[in-house]
C-alpha cells in the first residue's frame, strides 16, 4: 500500500535547455545541468540523481526535444534511506513532472514500467513493486502487485487493522553497496541452476518465478523441489560455472551485475527458499483480507507477517540486529506481527495492530524507542492506504488536483 507521506516536486518548465534541482532541505545541494547532457553516478549516487533517473527515462522514452528546460523544487516528508521507497517515489514523480511540464501523457502502467526500469541507472537492480504502487495506488486499498504483464487488484484489509511504521535509526542507500544486487544475482543463478537441472533453457531464466512457471508447479511444490537441486552450503563463481557449463566471462555477462562482479561466494538455496515462500505468504495473506474481518484474521495476518521477517532475517539475511530488536520490541508492545519493510540492512518496520490498541502501542514505542528524542519520535507514525501520484495544478484556468 501507499503511505500518506509524499515526495514533492514544484516545476516550471522553461526554454533554457538546462535543469535546474533544488531540494527544500539544505542538507541537500542544488545541481544545475544542460538537459542534453544527463550524466547519472552510479558511485554513492546523490539524491539528484534520482531526479536525473526518471527524468531521462521519459525523456528517452518519448525522445523528448532537449530545448525544454525544468526549474524545480524538491521537497517531502518520506524520511530517507528508510526503507520507505523515498528513491523510488522521487524517480517517479521525476518522471510525471518531466511528463507533464512536456505536456505529453502516458498511462500508469507506461510510467510504473519506464519508472522501474530507469531506476536501475543508478545501479540497483529493483523489481517494479514501488514503481507500480506508486501509480495505481488508491485511498483507502491496499493493492495485489503481479508482472509480466503488470496487473494491480484491489486488496480492501480488514476492519480493526492500523499499520504502523518505525524506525531502526539505521539508514541503507541500497545503491551504495552491493548487498542489494548481490540478492538479486543469487535469486538469478539459483532460478538458472533449477533451470538447468530440470531441462530448461536456463540462458532464457531472469527470474525464479520463470522456473515455477515453465514447469507449472505451485509455490508449495518449489518449496520441496528447491532443497532436491541446490545445496545449504555457499557456490563459488567455479561452480556455478561447472554447474552450467560455461566459462566465468559468460557467467559474468549473462548473470551478474557490475557491482556485483567482485563477489566470490553466493548462497542459493535460503535465497530460493525465501522467494517461494514469501510468495506464498502474499497469496494467503490476501485470502486472508477476503475473509471475514474478526480478531482471529488479525491475529493470523500478524502470523504471517512474522514468519516474513523470520525468512528475510534468516534465509534472504538482508535485516540486521537494529532492526530485529525493534521488531522484538513492537511485538512485545502489542503488534500481533511486525516485520522489516523495503530493502532491509535498516530503515524501518511496519507492525500490524489493533486499532483499538493503536494510541497505547504507539506510546508504549515511544517510551521505549525514542524516549525524549523529538526528531526520532517523528520517525513512528500511523498509517494507512493512501492515493498514487498526483498533480496539483496552480494555474487559475487547470487549478486543481487530477490523478495522473
């Protein structure tokens, strides 16, 4: 679901052929460049660049005439690095701004696609989760996310439900290290390693999805199937290559990132392990929402979201100590579950709670989190499902605001 928190973004576009970025908070430095000359780090990449990302993507989408300059102004109250998807949702509303101030129009489902792709300019090899929840996001629904294609179903949750977001205090720029595409080749050489040993065509194999579906087995049957084919114990780049018959400079152009090329050892089966069963998590929580809306649905929702972080903690160990004592902690405060949300290596946990437990819970955390610091204590906040992107005309003739 979306957050009520937003990314926002003031435009005027301009004939000047340069973009002009700015950010509200000056912790954040102004960045000026000519529009025909979009150069995007992937080396610790600053917060323009995520501007930049959304920017280019509809500009190369669309080829879009380099004459048309932007002045903007950033702004926001997604705190950042906090697992809150604040990158993302800056890319986006990047590209509506560009998409607008152009005044051309692309559907939701163009812009989530363009949006997850040209996200990956800064390095990170993300899905299209935030992206599309960034768009097709409605007030008060959660949403069942699927791809290829990307299809969005309404998810209503159940009455008595507040969905509350903590911070760890840690904070993980996911495209300043490796930890976050390192997940994403070891769930891509465990899906080609079960390819292979089923005999598929494993060089056509991104994703582990691709192998469920190419031999029409459940989630609960790749569950059994992963612990037949991969083994508990790390690969190396020499057996992996061994495994799929190749040399290492294949593997490096098939399978790996850039920056994921200096890693030397992958774990595959808890990789495995953990992406078949979340999926199957998501397909009984979702059952769960279409059913009765009683504190024992509660109760089992909260199960669930246990047992996610349990998987993230454990098989695809992308938590940390911050934020597996503060999901302790909510637990011990009255959440019936609680787990890490976004990429994980800190940011935050979102915790399920009785509504009619929400205000003593929330100062039970307080209490024991925060405790008399004011700017963390703005980093633990209610939410609830919230609409997508927006844009806010001020022009007395289009004044108002209209759903992209």
């Amino acid at each position: 679901m979306a957050l009520d928190q937003s990314i926002l973004i003031a435009c005027r576009a301009t004939d000047t052929g340069m973009l002009r970025l700015s950010n509200t908070d000056p912790a954040y430095r102004a960045f000026t460049t000519s529009t025909s000359e979009v150069h995007i780090s992937r080396d610790k990449p600053e917060w323009f660049n995520y501007f930049l990302c959304g920017f280019k993507g509809v500009s190369d989408h669309l080829f879009l005439s380099p004459s048309v300059g932007l002045d903007v102004v950033v702004s926001g109250t997604l705190p950042p690095s906090a697992g809150l998807s604040s990158s993302s949702a800056l890319v986006c509303c990047a590209a509506v701004t560009t998409m607008f101030a152009h005044k051309a129009c692309l559907s939701q489902v163009q812009l989530a696609d363009i949006c997850a792709t040209c996200e990956r300019f800064v390095g990170t090899q993300g899905g299209g989760m935030d992206q599309a929840i960034s768009f097709t996001a409605q007030r008060g629904m959660a949403k069942l996310i699927e791809f290829n294609p990307l299809r969005v179903f309404d998810v209503r949750l159940p009455d008595g439900a507040a969905f509350v977001i903590s911070h760890s205090g840690v904070e993980m720029n996911k495209a300043a290290t490796a930890d976050f595409n390192t997940r994403v080749v070891e769930c891509r050489l465990a899906a080609q390693l079960l390819a292979k040993a089923q005999g598929l065509d494993w060089r056509g194999v991104r994703r582990l999805v691709d192998v469920q579906q190419a031999l029409g087995l459940s989630l609960a049957d790749m569950v059994q199937l992963c612990p037949n084919v991969l083994r508990p114990e790390p690969y190396s780049k020499q057996d992996v290559c061994r495994l799929l018959e190749i040399e290492p400079d294949e593997l490096a152009s098939t399978s790996l990132s850039a920056n994921t090329l200096h890693v030397g050892e992958f774990q595959l089966l808890s990789r495995a392990l953990h992406v078949y069963s979340e999926a199957d998590r998501v397909q009984q929580f979702h059952r769960l929402c279409q059913s009765s809306s009683d504190e024992q649905i509660l109760v089992q929702l909260g199960t669930l979201m246990n047992e996610s972080h349990a998987s993230c903690r454990d098989l695809y160990e992308c938590s940390c100590d911050q934020l597996d004592r503060l999901t302790d902690m909510c637990r011990a405060s009255g959440a019936l579950g609680s787990r890490l949300t976004g990429a994980g290596w800190g940011g935050c946990a979102v915790s399920l709670v009785p509504a009619s437990r929400l205000d003593e819970f929330l100062c039970a955390v307080k209490d024991k989190l925060y405790a008399g610091d004011t700017r963390r204590e703005a980093q633990l906040f209610a939410t609830r499902p919230a609409a997508g992107a927006s844009i806010l005309l001020v022009d007395d003739d289009e004044k108002g605001q209209h759903a992209v």
